[in-house]
C-alpha cells in the first residue's frame, strides 16, 4: 500500500515535470517567435508631402538621416547604449499586426502634417505601416517612432 502511493506520487511528480516543460517551451516560443534582431532589417521612416521630405534609415547597425528628397543621407552616430535601447524597442514592436497599424488622427488628409510611414525590410519582404500623421504615430509604434526622431537630431 505505501509502495503504491509513492509510485502514485512519483507519477504525479513526473507528469507535473513534463507539463511545466512543454508549457514553458510554448511560453517562450511564442514570446520570441515575433522577435528579429534589428540588425537583421531595414528599418525606413519616411514623413512626406508635396514640399516636404524627411527620411531615417537605420540598416546594418547605421542610421541614416537624409532632409530633402535629393539630399545625401547623413549618418548619425550612436553609442552602444543607444543601440541597445533603440533594438529593445524595435523587439517590443509587434510585427504580426505591424500592417494594420494606423494613425489615431487625420491631419495629413487636410495638409496640416506629413505623411508619416514605417518600413521593416527582411530578405526582400517588405511590410509597412497603414500610415499617420508625422508625429503622432500609432501607440503600438510610437516610443520606437519618437527614438528615432530623437535620434535623427543629433
């Protein structure tokens, strides 16, 4: 009797073991399933009306920043500390609704703002915000957006 409730328990034991393993394993896979390391991309912002043009590239651990539709670009210089907050930004960007985002105001319709759009390049796949307003991008982007456009005035 008491070797049958041992084995029971072990059993117990074991199966609790197994469970928390396989849930662990879905919970991290999910997790980082949607992850890429930055340097992996081509990031492009673009803010543009008829007038006005304003671009940040960052590809290749470079960020670039060009001001008018045929001016050169100009690389900006980060620190590695700023690299690393502007790749854990990027990490906490979810890419399965990346193409769906929109702004939350319309101001661009009626020329009162740029156009402002967001760009991730990966082997030749290309995806692309729904675009807003240059300034006010949608919250799910908007620390990563306000990043770089700090950045871009160095």
């Amino acid at each position: 009797l008491v070797h049958s409730k041992f084995i029971i328990q072990l059993k117990k034991n074991t199966l609790m073991k197994i469970l928390f393993i396989i849930l662990s394993t879905l919970f991290f896979a999910k997790g980082c399933s949607n992850q890429i390391n930055i340097e992996e991309v081509e990031i492009q912002y673009v803010a543009e009306t008829r007038g006005y043009y304003y671009s940040i590239k960052i590809e290749d651990k470079n960020f670039y920043v060009i001001n008018a539709r045929n001016d050169k670009p100009k690389e900006v210089h980060l620190s590695k500390n700023e690299w690393n907050v502007l790749s854990k930004l990027f990490n906490e960007i979810d890419l399965t609704t990346f193409e769906k985002l929109i702004g939350e105001t319309n101001e661009r319709d009626f020329d009162k703002r740029p156009f402002g759009n967001l760009f991730i390049t990966k082997n030749d796949k290309k995806i692309q915000t729904k675009g807003f307003d240059h300034t006010i991008p949608p919250r799910e982007i908007k620390p990563f957006i306000d990043l770089i456009l700090q950045y871009s005035k160095k």
